[in-house]
C-alpha cells in the first residue's frame, strides 16, 4: 500500500471523502440521541429513538453515496497539486 503524492489534494477535493465526513456526523449524532433523555426535551422514549432510526437511515444513504463516489473518477490525478 502507498500513499498517494497529492494527499492533500484529495482529502480537500475527493467528494468520497466530504461524503464519508457527512455519513460520520449522522452515525455520531444517533448514537449520541441515546445518551439524551427523553424528558428532557419533552419528548416520549419512542419518538426519541425513532429520531435516532432517521439519523441512521440518512448516515447509510450517506455511507452507500460514499462508496458510489469512491469508485468514480473524482478529477484529482497524481500529477494535480
């Protein structure tokens, strides 16, 4: 495995890796909904998680946009800086 020489190039450029960013934020902010309490904001234990269920299915729309990008070409060849 190596790394490519434009590194940086990429991590600003690719959107596979905006994406993954993006799919990253969903998962954590429904993983972290469980840590909340449900009466604090008023809401039932149901509606809670069923917020935290549409943070996850958003994260795996993310998650399957990642791998669609990862695979086309993004306009970023080793010779771009």
């Amino acid at each position: 495995m190596k790394l490519v020489e434009n590194w940086k190039a990429v991590l600003n450029k690719a959107w596979s890796v905006k994406l993954s960013w993006i799919a990253s934020a969903f998962v954590g902010i429904q993983q972290g909904i469980d840590y909340i309490p449900a009466g604090l904001f008023g809401a039932s234990p149901e509606l809670m998680t069923s917020i935290g269920a549409v943070f996850g299915a958003i994260g795996l729309v993310f998650t399957a946009a990642v791998s669609v990008a990862r695979i086309i070409d993004q306009g970023i060849g080793s010779g771009e800086s």
